[in-house]
C-alpha cells in the first residue's frame, strides 16, 4: 500500500504556514503534494516516482504562484493610492511648473491635468496621485 497519508499530511502542513506568511509558495507547495497524495492513493507509483510527480508540479505551481503574488500586491497597492481621488485641496502658491497645495494638513507639489488659470484659495479635486506629486484638475461645473 502506498504511504498516500504522508504527502497529504506535508501539504495540511505548508496550508497552516501559509496563512502567516501570505506569499502563495507554500500554497504552490502545498498543493503539489496534495496532488501527489492523490496519484499515491488512486495510482500507488510510491518511490521516485512520487518524488517526479512532485518535482513536476512544483515546478509547474511556483511560477503560478509568483504572478498570483504580484498581481494582487500591484493591484492593492494601486487601491491604496487611489484613495485620494476626488479630495479637494486648496492653492497655496503658484510657480510656472507647479503648484503647491494643501491637503490634510500638509503641503503638497501638485501638477494640472488640464491648462487652467489658478491663483492661490483656489480649490481644486485630486486626480490621482504619481509618487509625491498629486495630480489635480478644477471641479467640473455642476450641471443645470
């Protein structure tokens, strides 16, 4: 009988360590050996054999799990930076490449989105922000 149970164990376990970690490579892990637990239960190759079927699946998983990694921490940290958009901020001082603003309290460079005549009071919306540097444009009109 093959030993199906101690692979399935080793994947339980990479699950548990996972969770702290966040990093989807013990998941990749994890799941290689699961799926070698199933061919050890279902097909009984034991051996070398379950060795390869592990190399191969974790070779297969990691890159997997790399991308999974990246695209959902580019994706938060795109959701953390957008949360300013639509804030209005307040002039401060006009120079010929940028201006000065202030939004919560602090100071900030601000570029316009869109060529308009600003002069400092004025209030403006944040467009987005690259770096230190937000983006803003005028409040659009309302509507009549």
């Amino acid at each position: 009988m093959a030993e199906w149970y101690v692979p399935l164990t080793l994947a339980l376990v990479l699950f548990v360590f996972e969770i702290p970690t966040q990093t989807f490579y013990l998941a990749a892990l994890g799941i290689a050996l699961l799926l070698v637990s199933l061919i050890d239960l279902f097909f009984a190759p034991g051996g070398l054999g379950a060795i390869g079927w592990f190399a191969l699946f974790a070779v297969l998983l990691l890159p997997v799990a790399e991308y999974t990694r990246r695209a959902l921490r580019n994706r938060a940290s795109s959701d953390a930076t957008n949360i300013d958009g639509g804030q209005r901020v307040v002039v401060v001082s006009v120079s010929p490449h940028s201006l000065e603003v202030r939004y919560r309290d602090t100071l900030w460079l601000a570029e316009l989105t869109e060529p308009t005549a600003v002069e400092p009071g004025r209030e403006l919306r944040i467009v987005s922000r690259v770096g230190n540097r937000l983006q803003v444009a005028p409040f659009s009109p309302a509507p009549h």
